[in-house]
C-alpha cells in the first residue's frame, strides 16, 4: 500500500503503537487500539479512530510494511 503511511510510537522495537496514519490523502488520529496480537512476523492493532472508524492496521516485519483493513461494526 504506497498511499498508506504510519506514524507509530518505537521504544525497544519498531512499531509498539501506532498514532496516526495518512491513507488516501487523509491523516486519521489513533483514539483507542482496541486490539493487537502478533504472528510469527506480525504486529496487527485493531484501532479506532478520532471521528469513530475502525480499521486493521498490520506491520510485516519481513517486508517492512504496513498494510491496512477498514472495519464495518456490526
């Protein structure tokens, strides 16, 4: 995803939180990570944003880089 980039909080490693990302030419604020796990390479974080959407954001280690899902709640 070129029109996808993350702005994230590192302390010992790369990617712990991410903040805010700019995808399709709007930048959304992280209000809440509501979930986040790891796989084997992975670093996954279901967020919520200020104006109440909900995406996927995943990090892949391997490839370095940070795909995203939107969410619909049910």
């Amino acid at each position: 995803m070129d029109n996808l980039k993350v702005n994230c909080y590192s302390g010992h490693t790369y990617a712990e939180r991410p903040r805010s990302f700019l995808w399709e030419g709007i930048e959304y604020e992280v209000e809440e990570i509501e979930k986040e796990w790891q796989e084997p390479g992975e670093r996954h974080f279901q967020v919520r944003t200020k104006d109440n959407k909900l995406f996927k954001l995943c990090y892949n280690e391997t490839q370095e880089q940070w795909s995203l899902t939107e969410l619909i709640r049910s």
